[in-house]
C-alpha cells in the first residue's frame, strides 16, 4: 500500500524579512553592513555569534579586527569575548553554517509548526530568504520531502536536502567572492575597462567577478577626509565600475544589490562628468524591474546632465509608455529621432504610442511640424 502523502503549508515557519526588521532596531547596522558584508552579519545573526566591536584597517579590510561572543545575551558573564581578522570571521562562520547535521523525522500533524520547523532546519528557514527564496509548502511521503518554494516570481521544487545542500553552495560561494578580493582596500581603478569589456559581451558574471569587492570598501572610504577630496577624474572611474557593477548584478537576477551599488554610484559620481552615463544605467535597471515611475526620474536626470540623447531618450519613451502617458511618449519619440537614435529602439514605443492614441498621434505631429 503505497504511504499516504501529508502536505503541510510553510506560512507558519517563514521569516521573510527577518533580518532587514533586525536592521531597523540597530542604529549602526548599515555600517556593520558595509564592512562586514551584509550576509555575513546575517551569518552571524544565525550562528550566533554577537558581534561587540570592529577595529576597521581602511587600508586592507580583511586585517580589520572583529570582536564577538557566542552565546550569551551580552549579561553572560560566562560567555568568553573572542578576536579575530575580518577575513578570519567570516571564514568561521561559513564553516559554522556548512557543518553537517541531521534532519529531525518529519512532522506527523499539520499543527506541529515546531516539528517542521526542526525537521526543514532552523538554519536554512533563516538563510532562504536571505538568498531570495520564499517558502511555499513541504509534501511529505514516505522518508521523501519534496519541498515548493518562489524565487524571482518562479516556483521551484526541490527534494529537501538537496535544497539544504543548494542553500550550503550559496554560503560557501559568499566565502569566496570575499576570497576572490584578497585585499580588499585596494582598488584597482584600471579593472574598470576589464569590466566594460566583460559587459560589452554580455559576461555580467565577469563584472561580477573582477568588480564584486568594490562596494565595501569603497563605502567605507567614502566617508573618509581622503575620500571627500578624491581627484575629479578617480570619482568618474570608480562612479562608472559602480555603476558598471550595479546594472551586472541586476542583470544576474540581484537588482536588491544593484539598488545598493548605484547609490553609492551616484554619491561618488555627484554632478561630474561620470554622473549622467550613472543615472542612464540606473534608469534602464529600474526599467527593467517593472519601475518605470522611478525610471523617469532618473532617466530625466540623465538628460538633464547631459547624457547622449540616443541613448535616453528611447528609454525615457518606453518609461513613459509603460505610465501610460502616451503624449509624453510621443513627444520622447520625436526627441530621440532628433539625436540620431535607431528606428529599432523607437519601434516597440511607436506601435504603443499608435495605438493608444490612434489619430491623434498625426495631429500632434502636425502641430509639432506647424510650431
């Protein structure tokens, strides 16, 4: 006879959100993010480890020095404080979080959220929104869970321990993009064409690879006297690998973290020669994010500082489609056909623009022609 298969909705167990509701009660925390790296101040939310300092080597992040308890809530006076380098901490939390364990037997009753919280692993409950997904639901026959989850507006299935061990492959692929930038506090401005050659082929995992250690580091120097007088042309190099990197990790399905490098783009770019070709690649990422309000925005910004109008305004116009303003649209089209822009850029906008406003597109030409 074959077992009976128990489907249990995963509601109950979720914690979406939990970490960024850790972050607004912490007047710090976005700067333990920065340096520290935001999923690994996660890690050491889930594994315990209490961060209690950080002595930050602006010249080599990874030497930085990392206070912390294991256990305790901070009135333990049996807790033992330890000291390690950044680079070491981190190292020690992903082993932390790889060790093997066994999976608790599965829950028998669908009321039992504690059994299954057990039985899917406290960890990984924590970890999975942590890398996008969100948990739907968990069947269970026989000595077999087949668990449902959404990632990016896609519902995947897995068996449960293999996504126990696709969850392990992302920390362990965390560890070594930290790894792949040995010293982190050097930035190598000349990388910057590298990347824009990478992404000129489409290898946004390219950008990735040789940008990814930029945003830290960069962060932190920010807010240093040496970072406020940075030379004009050093801004535009590190605005553009910024911004470079930013719309790579959209493109790589990451637009949460391309959110955060472009405003750290704009903040190095501020109104210098760089800043224009910044908010164009921004405006085209929130465009592509189904965000077309905000994509006016920035697409105006760039126009207004001087970005080439080929380029932007056929953006701007599929923008202002997808708000519905057809006029403006329109007008956007005429603009773009000016600078020179490619009849295949314009096409998609034209065909919406025509048929949401049919005849009267012919009489706004003609009174464009008239004026």
């Amino acid at each position: 006879m074959a077992a009976r298969t128990l489907h249990f909705s995963l509601d109950a167990v979720r914690t979406d959100g939990w970490f960024e509701r850790i972050g607004e009660d912490i007047g710090s925390f976005a700067a333990l993010c920065d340096i520290v790296g935001e999923r690994f101040v996660a890690f050491s939310l889930i594994t315990g480890a209490r961060i209690t300092a950080l002595s930050v080597d602006r010249r080599n992040l990874e030497a930085s020095l990392v206070d912390f308890v294991v256990g305790g809530d901070g009135g333990d006076g049996d807790v033992e404080p330890q000291r390690l380098t950044l680079g070491e901490f981190r190292r020690r939390l992903v082993m932390a979080l790889l060790a093997e364990d066994e999976a608790a037997p599965a829950p028998t009753r669908e009321s039992d959220a504690e059994a299954l919280q057990l039985h899917i692993g406290v960890r990984f409950l924590l970890l999975a929104p942590i890398y996008g997904y969100e948990l739907r639901s968990l069947d269970v026959e026989g000595q077999a869970s087949l668990l449902t989850a959404t990632r990016d507006g896609e519902e995947e299935q897995h068996v449960l321990e293999s996504f126990r061990s696709r969850l392990r492959a992302h920390v362990r692929e965390e560890l070594d993009r930290a790894a792949s930038g040995a010293n982190r506090g050097v930035i190598d401005l000349s990388r910057v064409a590298e990347a824009e050659a990478a992404a000129e082929r489409g290898d946004h995992a390219r950008v990735r690879q040789v940008l990814g250690a930029w945003p830290a580091p960069l962060a932190i120097y920010l807010r240093t006297p040496d970072g406020q007088m940075l030379a004009p042309e050093a801004r535009a190099t590190i605005a553009r690998g910024l911004a470079l990197l930013a719309s790579s990790c959209g493109k790589l399905g990451d637009p949460e973290s391309g959110d955060e490098i472009f405003r750290l783009a704009v903040q190095y770019a501020q109104d210098g020669a760089m800043a224009a070709e910044v908010f164009r690649r921004l405006g085209e990422s929130l465009l592509s994010q189904a965000r077309p309000g905000e994509a006016v925005a920035a697409l105006r910004r760039a126009i207004n500082l001087g970005a080439k109008g080929d380029r932007v305004w056929p953006e701007l116009a599929r923008a202002f489609v997808e708000r519905g303003r057809y006029v403006a649209a329109l007008a956007c089209v005429k603009e773009a056909r000016a600078a020179g822009a490619p009849a295949a850029a314009l096409a998609e906008p034209i065909r919406a623009v025509e048929a949401a406003l049919g005849p009267l597109v012919a009489n706004f030409e003609a009174h464009v022609a008239a004026r």
